[in-house]
C-alpha cells in the first residue's frame, strides 16, 4: 500500500528528481566526512521478528522505553 501511494504520489517527478531528496544528505555527509553505510544493516534488522537485536533483549529484561535511558 505504501509503495503504491509513493508512486501516485511521485508520478509528477522524472527518475532523477525522486532520488534527489535523498542524494542531497548523502553528499552533504561525504562531504563532512562521515560514513555513508553506518546504517546499512538497519533495514534488515527491523525485518527481523521480533525486532532488533537490543530490543528483543530490553523486552527480554523488561527494560521498556519508559525507562531506559536510550
């Protein structure tokens, strides 16, 4: 549903223009000389059942964000 609403809502914009948004932060980091790939695994741990590893541990404690200090 989301991707469908993303394309309707796109469809107006060329290929270019739609990665633009997300091109701009990219260079602006290179160029602050930071790592452009720290988060490349985050999409696949949310993926993951359950949830993060951290999280499924937090859950596991009974560490809620009530009350961790994250």
């Amino acid at each position: 549903m989301a991707k469908d609403h993303e394309a309707r809502l796109t469809a107006p914009l060329t290929a270019a223009q739609r990665d633009e948004p997300a091109r701009l932060p990219t260079l602006l980091a290179r160029g602050s000389g930071l790592d452009t790939e720290a988060h490349r695994d985050s999409a696949a741990r949310r993926r993951r059942p359950g949830g993060p590893p951290v999280a499924r541990k937090q859950r596991a404690e009974g560490v809620t964000k009530a009350n961790s200090q994250v």
